[in-house]
C-alpha cells in the first residue's frame, strides 16, 4: 500500500536513525580523539576517493536526465565540489585538510594507497546512479538528510582533540554545513513527488539504503585495517607513505 508523504519521508528518516554511518565505532573514535596519527590519515586518504567520486557520480545522474530545470537544479553540486572561479570547491578544502595532518597532496589526489573495500564501495555508487532509476539515484543522495549532525559533531571533536583541526583545515565541513540544506531539500522533494506508488516508495527507501551501506563499509574496511586487527591489505596506504616531509626531503 502506497504510504501517505508524511509516513514516507518517516521511513526514509528512519533508515538513516538506524543506519547511518555517525554510529559507526570509528567515528567515535575519531570525533572523541582517540585515532593515532597515521589513522587520522588513513581517514583522509580513504575519504578522499569517496570525495573524488561524488561529482563523478552527479555527472553520470545529470548526463542521463533530460528535464532541463532538473539539471540545472543539480549542477550545482558538481560546482560545490569541483569549484568555480569563486569558490575553491569540496575537493580543494579536502585536500587542505590532507596538508593539514601531514600529507601530500599531490599524493592524496592520485588516490594510491586508497583501500580496495573503499575503491569497490565508491565505484559501486557511481554505478548504482548511472544504471538505476532517476528516482532511486536521487534517493540514494538522501544520506545528506543526516549528515548536518555528523558535520557538526566532527568539528566540534577535531577542535577540541586535534592540533592540525583550526578554520582552514575544517573548511570542508563548515561549508557542508551550508551547501547541504539546499541540496538536502530539493532531493528530498524530488523523490516525495515522484515516489507515487507503493513499488517507487520501496525502490526509493531501498536505495537510500544502499547508500548507508556504502558509506559503512567504508568505515569497516578503515576499522580492519588501521585499528582492529589492524590488517593493511597488498597496497593499501602504508603509514610511513605519501608525508609532506618525505615530498620536502
């Protein structure tokens, strides 16, 4: 039976108050300043491919849809992320962060050393969005529904327990904090209007699912191999790999 709006936009929000990735054990552990140095930075690294394959992901959404107003309503996230010419994007202030913990950059941004789990999940997410429905590629962006909480739970925690965390090397996530709303707000119309039957409204609660597993096993894969049983797989990023001071000697 096809769920009223009000009860629909409920479950989807209840999917991500079970499922989200702020419950995960490593941002715990990271938020409360309990990572070590080298796991601060394999966050980074990690992070930074799934950063560098969102815009790759909307370009693969927009190139599929046909409605101009919804592909103007769009583009603005691969701006957001990418850049213009007044405003330095997403991946820039990710990359200031890697500096900030001791990276090169130039070595965060030829994504070596990313984790294969990390590599599989992102990849897949670029793949779910060119070949699924428009409405679940647009639900599946929905994780932005609970990402504000994390956002500013994360800058409060890196403030406080981290030397590296000051204004610049936090930019990513402040200005999250005030792209999100916009983007949060027209998807999650997008998919009310258009999950119209009962069918729609499970594809759609199905895919924003898929996503939280995405995001989780991102941080599962981060868990195994930088924390417990701290098991780095054949080429993943190794902790004496890819420092400023190594680029500088």
């Amino acid at each position: 039976m096809t769920q009223s709006r009000d009860a629909f936009e409920a479950r989807l929000r209840q999917i991500g108050a079970e499922r989200y990735h702020d419950l995960h054990p490593f941002h715990d552990l990271l938020h409360g300043g309990g990572c070590t140095p080298d796991q601060v930075r394999a966050w980074v690294i990690n992070r930074y491919y799934y950063q560098h394959t969102i815009p790759m992901k909307d370009a693969a959404f927009m190139s599929r849809v046909e409605e101009p107003a919804l592909r103007r309503a769009w583009r603005s996230r691969i701006e957001d992320h990418d850049g213009t010419d007044n405003n330095e994007g997403g991946i820039r202030r990710w990359l200031r962060l890697a500096e900030a913990v001791g990276l090169d950059s130039d070595y965060v941004a030829s994504r070596q050393g990313v984790l294969p789990a990390t590599r599989f999940a992102c990849d897949a997410y670029v793949r779910f969005v060119r070949e699924r429905t428009l409405l679940e590629a647009v639900a599946s962006s929905l994780t932005e529904l609970f990402a504000p909480k994390i956002h500013a739970n994360r800058i409060e925690g890196l403030l406080k327990n981290y030397d590296f965390a000051d204004d610049s090397s936090l930019s990513y996530f402040k200005n999250r904090l005030k792209e999100a709303p916009k983007d949060v707000a027209f998807g999650l119309a997008w998919v009310l209007d258009h999950a119209d039957t009962a069918e729609k409204q499970d594809a759609a609660a199905a895919a924003l699912t898929f996503k939280t597993d995405v995001l989780w096993s991102q941080l599962d894969a981060l868990w195994g191999a930088y924390v417990e049983p701290a098991r780095i797989p054949p080429g993943a990023w190794q902790p004496d790999e890819g420092l400023l001071m190594k680029k500088a000697s």
